[in-house]
C-alpha cells in the first residue's frame, strides 16, 4: 500500500506540471486559409451528424455535467484521474504545451468530426511522434480534449502525444460511445496521427526521428492493438504511419473472453462496461434496425432494476457521471454482480436468439484476429481485478497460432497487483524503454 501511495505521489508530481493552457479549438485540417482556431460555439452538433438523429434522441440533453442534482450528488465523485487534476491545472510545467483542437475522420461509412489533445514539447524539438489511445471514460470531463490525462506524461519525455477523443466524447460528447468497436475507434486514432505530423511541422516544429509509436492501457490496450491493425491493414495508412513499436497494457483483447469469466465467476469490475458495451455495440452496427431479420435492443439483455426509468441511459450518456460514478450508481440498485445487470435468459447461451448475434460481435471486435507486423511490448497483471489476465493469454495464444514473430514481442506478465496498480506500473515502465 505504501508503495502505490509513493508510485501516485510521483505521477502526480509530474502530472501536476500540464498547464491547462487552451481555450477554444484549433482545426487540425487545413484549407485555403490554412490551420485556424475555431471557438466552441462554432462547433455545431444537430446540424453536423443528422444521420444519427435516432441516436440523439436517446441522450439525455436536460443534464448539465455540473448539474448539482446530479454529478455533485454522487458519491465517490473524487475518481482515479480527478485525484491528479487540481494539481495538474494548478502548476505550469516548463516544457510541455497542449493544443486542442478537432480533426475530418469517419465513421459507420460518413464523415465525422472529432476531436483531441496534443501534448508538444515547448521546445517545439520532438523525438518521435506517440499515439496514446485512452482507458474508459464515462464523463465529458474526463475525456482528452477536456483536460491532461496520464498521458501527458508521454510528452515529458520530448516526444510529441496525440490523445484522441473516441466517438461519444469531446465534440462528439451528445453520442452513444461504440465501447470496444475497434473499427470506429482504431480509425479515430490512426486519423488523429496521421495529420499530427504535417500539423506540427507546418507550425514550427521539428522532428529528430521517424519513430512512430502507439501505446494505451485498459480499454487502451484494446484500442492500441486496433490501431495497428488498423494502421497495418491499410498501406496508404502504413506509409503515412510506419509504426515502430506499440505498447499495449491490461487491454480486453478478447471481448467474448471477458464476458465467459464475468458470466462463471459472476463478477464484473466495472459495473457499467456492460450496458455501454450493449448500447455502444447496438448504436454502431445499427443492430435495433426493424429491417434486420433479428433486430435487438438493450432491453432484450439488461435486467429490469437495469431498465427501471431508463436510468441507466442518463447516466451513462448524459455525460455527466464518471465511471466510478456509474458503478456506484449501479450497485445502489442492486446491480454489481453480472447476474443482476443481465436478465436471466441473457445470461444462457446461443439458444437465445439476441445473444447468438451479441456473440458475434463481441467475437467480430477481438484484438486476437491479426497478426501483427511492429513489434511489441504487452503487459498485464495476473492479478487484474478488472480486466481478467485471460485476456493477455488469449492475445498470446492467438498470436503464436497466427504465426506472429515472437522475437519482436516482450510479454511482461507478472503480479502487479490490481488493475489501476498495474495501470501506473505500465506508465513508469513505459517511461523508462522510451529514449
């Protein structure tokens, strides 16, 4: 315990350094007038994405994130990350600088606009470019271009981070966020970094080397080893973005994995990464058509203290609520364990019909599909109390079945403690391989 508290003090010493130092956004997509600074107001959502009108009609649009008969009433509102943020915006660090700003991407087959943050070294010198990719987020707040995350910690090693927002959050906030679709969310990043570089230099910086490197932790982890797939699978991507080494840590490679242990052990860390991977899932592949054959809803898988009020709707996409809050929330009406989320039929096999199409997504948004080209440095926690270390062995096994070379991949898999220990860990040893 008292070696955690020592690991957090550091991190949030560094932390504490990220000056906040942004206002409005810049577009990261260049025109004839060049890369401009657009204000918030410009930002214009019911005329931007009317082709997920449906969506919208979900999400709550009466919460304020700082509605004080909401967020301020939930207990546990201080999160992991909030611990580190009145340190962080408190104390300007010397040599990182923040660019906020939102980018052309694409998703479900129409143009989107996303958004993130830039973390540069003020020397305007950096050594490589890094495409962080975040953990789970539930709040507006939370996400990249709302404020430092952990990493930021990246940059104070002279490299230049790019943190994207996924779909559902940033400028993209009033969406259902595609939780663990790793098409959506590998394309969002790659697009980010690719514009990152001919970005930076046409605004004075340099680059030392062509290192290209991608790294994330948790929901992260997944959506690092999409990327690369991503990035891997496209040559026009590839050439933009030769990749020179991803890190990858305590990631939900295998989302069909997670759910078998959850559903035998009948535990589930984070309460709330159900009923978003359900919505998220539906949402993205558009699964509630009535046109399908076998069109499903969240209410053919969730209980119905889940269901009571569609309460679980405004807390997860009002945007207003942290994970830590959600899960709170949850197990105050009963439902921490995967038992009392799922209705009982859910909780069988294939034989009900919804979850035979469930399954082949959660099988269709596996990261251990792919044999994987850069090399690698995979880490986990045997003892993750989050993400089951299940996880890790899977991505292992399904690579030596591909034929992956296994001289460019280190696994680090060891007792790390639990999943936000392991969390820092992964952070301080990354640090230390990078230059």
């Amino acid at each position: 315990m008292r070696h955690n508290i020592f690991l957090i003090s550091i991190l949030a010493l560094v932390l504490a350094s990220c000056q906040a130092d942004k206002k409005d956004y810049t577009s990261f997509v260049k025109d004839a007038a060049g890369y401009h600074v657009i204000s918030d107001g410009d930002v214009d959502l019911d005329n931007q994405y009317p082709v997920w009108a449906d969506q919208l009609g979900n999400v709550p649009s009466d919460v304020d994130p700082c509605d004080p008969e909401g967020y301020n009433q939930v207990e546990g509102k201080s999160t992991f990350m909030q611990m580190f943020s009145p340190l962080m915006n408190m104390i300007t660090y010397s040599s990182v600088h923040q660019i906020v700003g939102t980018y052309q991407s694409e998703y479900k087959g129409q143009p989107i606009m996303l958004s993130g943050n830039m973390y540069v070294p003020k020397s305007k010198k950096c050594k490589g470019l890094i495409m962080a990719c975040h953990y789970t987020y539930a709040a507006l707040s939370e996400s990249p271009s709302q404020g430092p995350t952990l990493s930021a910690l990246l940059a104070t090693k002279g490299y230049a981070v790019v943190d994207a927002d996924y779909v559902g959050f940033g400028v993209t906030y009033q969406m259902v966020h595609p939780y663990l679709d790793k098409k959506a969310t590998g394309r969002a990043v790659a697009d980010f970094g690719r514009l990152a570089r001919p970005f930076l230099e046409a605004n004075g910086y340099t680059f030392e080397t062509n290192d290209i490197y991608i790294f994330g932790y948790s929901q992260g982890g997944h959506a690092a080893v999409a990327t690369q797939e991503f990035i891997e699978s496209h040559p026009d991507y590839y050439k933009d973005l030769p990749l020179t080494k991803v890190y990858c840590g305590g990631g939900p490679y295998d989302p069909k994995v997670t759910y078998d242990v959850a559903k035998k052990t009948d535990v589930i860390g984070f309460p709330a990464v159900v009923p978003m991977f359900l919505q998220g899932t539906i949402y993205a592949n558009d699964l509630n058509d009535k046109s399908l054959a076998l069109p499903i809803k969240e209410d053919d898988f969730l209980s119905d203290e889940m269901l009571k009020d569609d309460r679980y709707k405004t807390w997860l996409n009002s945007k207003a609520y942290t994970m830590d809050q959600v899960n709170l929330l949850m197990k105050g009406i009963g439902c921490g364990k995967f038992s009392t989320i799922l209705r009982p039929e859910a909780m069988g096999g294939e034989e009900y019909a919804p979850n035979k199409v469930l399954f082949a997504k959660l099988a269709e948004n596996a990261t251990t599909n792919y044999c994987p080209k850069t090399p690698m440095y995979i880490f986990h926690s045997k003892g993750d109390d989050v993400v089951t270390f299940e996880n890790a062995e899977m991505l292992q096994k399904a690579f030596r079945d591909l034929g992956a070379d296994e001289s460019k991949i280190e696994y680090d898999f060891g007792e790390y403690g639990t999943h936000r220990t392991g969390l820092l860990k992964f952070h301080i040893k990354v640090l230390k391989m990078l230059k």
